[in-house]
C-alpha cells in the first residue's frame, strides 16, 4: 500500500498468525531482493475491548516505531477493504497510544494523531528546557530547528528553499545526534504562506521518503507554535499533499490525506 509515495506491507496478523524478526523485516523492506518498502505494518488484535485493532510499525531498518500517520490511512483503509471491521470509524492503539481513524470520501482518510508534546523529555531531546527553536552545529554550521513528539521524535529546521535543502547530508547528521537518544525524524520546511508549507523529511532508519504523516504534523504544529502558520495547514510532501489541523497546545492534530492499495502477494521468509 501506499499513501503519497510512502509505502508500506501490510500484513493481516489477525486471521493468521504472524512473528517477524529484524531480519525478515529487513528482507520484506528490500527492493531487491524483497517486496520492497519504507515500513511494514502489522494488524494484530485488540489487546482489550477499547480499540478494534492493535497497529505495530516497523521501520526498513527492522526496528520497531511507535507511530506512522501514512500508514495509519493505509492501516484504516486495509481493515475495511479485507472485512475485518464493518465500520468507517476504528480505534487503534500503538505504542504511542490510542489513534482515531475515519475513512472519509474518496480514498481519503482522516486521522485524529494525538496531542503534540513539546517538553524536551518526550522527545527525548538531551537540553535542559523547553524552547521554540534549538540550535546545534552540523559540519560547521549552526541549524536551528523546533522539536515536537508526535508519539515518535521530529527536528523541524525551516529552510528558504526545500528543494535546495540538504536533506540526506544535514538529515543523517541530526538523525542520529547525541542530542536525541533514540533518534529523530528531520523534516525540513519552506513556508509559502501562513497557511501552505512545503516538506522533505528524513526518517530515522529509512532515510528519506516521499512523504510522512507524523513529520507533516509536526512541521504543521511547530509553525503555528512559531507564529508563522494558521490551521488549516496545507503539507506539499513530494508524495502529493496533506491537510492538517491543530487548534493549539492540548488538542489533538488531525491529518488527513489519501491511502491506496497497490498490489497484493505472498512470500515465503
């Protein structure tokens, strides 16, 4: 499945039975010599009767994340079209928490994805003190960025030109900086307007994508936190384009943005 270029296998570990190690993972993910993706995701049961499923993400890398915006569209869109829900409306929960998502007209699919969290601990970011923008040094240069957990980690640097951004340069360096210790997602956002961005990200252990939910919302969010966004924000990823809204600190952000199926298989790991 795909959601703005973002890709992902989705495996039904509901009617079947399902274990992955790191290293099936890593071979699902290859393009080579595998089926080829940015994650895989797996649809496992409820662990109660809260939420409907439980959404497990794994990154190409073959380690394990705890929250992907495009692949919940893909997720939502994925249960409904194999009947294992009847409803437009699931509940899920990652190890992020619990996420709402609607499937909405056409292939879109809306995803309420939680309240952002600034506080340098639920990054974590290694600073002592909460701050709209940071500043660290990368080959020489400082780089300010806002940081934000959307249930996983993004460092959102504004740049005057996203297509000109060093995104694989500046991107792998920040990824995996002794200031964040489980890593981070490194988006890197022009503004057009106050209410449209353009977006690159590179995402931890995968590098980067042509689209990604969670840094979407993030580059939204540390915007409008900045003062220089409004909601609705409109994100122009490489993938296509997102919408996403966000009323403030304490509420919950929701995107919303196509889902599609592109094929389906089986493979023998």
């Amino acid at each position: 499945m795909q959601g703005l270029g973002n890709d992902f296998v989705v495996i039904d570990a509901v009617t079947q039975s399902v274990t992955l190690n790191a290293v099936q993972i890593r071979r699902l993910a290859d393009r080579h010599f595998g089926v080829g993706c940015d994650q895989v995701l797996l649809v496992e049961p409820p662990p109660d009767a809260t939420v409907d499923f439980r959404y497990r993400i794994f990154n190409a890398d073959g380690g394990e994340v705890a929250q992907c915006g495009n692949g919940a569209r893909c997720f939502a869109r994925f249960v409904r079209a194999k009947g294992l829900i009847d409803r437009d409306r699931i509940r899920v929960v990652t190890a992020a928490g619990r996420m709402d998502l609607e499937l909405v007209e056409a292939n879109q699919v809306r995803v309420e994805m939680g309240v952002p969290r600034f506080a340098p601990e639920a990054l974590p970011l290694a600073v002592h003190g909460e701050m709209s923008e940071y500043q660290v040094e990368i080959d020489g240069v400082d780089r300010r960025f806002g940081a934000v957990s959307m249930g996983n980690p993004h460092a959102v640097i504004t740049v005057p030109d996203v297509a000109a951004a060093p995104v694989n340069e500046v991107g792998s360096e920040l990824a995996s900086h002794r200031l964040f210790p489980e890593r981070v997602n490194v988006g890197f956002m022009q503004i057009v307007d106050s209410r449209h961005i353009r977006l690159r990200v590179f995402e931890r252990g995968v590098g980067e994508t042509l689209a990604c939910g969670s840094g979407a919302c993030a580059a939204a969010v540390v915007g409008i936190e900045q003062g220089r966004l409004r909601s609705p924000v409109t994100v122009a990823l490489p993938g296509g384009e997102l919408k996403i809204e966000w009323s403030g600190r304490g509420a919950p952000v929701v995107m919303t943005g196509p889902a599609e199926c592109v094929f389906e298989g089986e493979i023998d790991l």
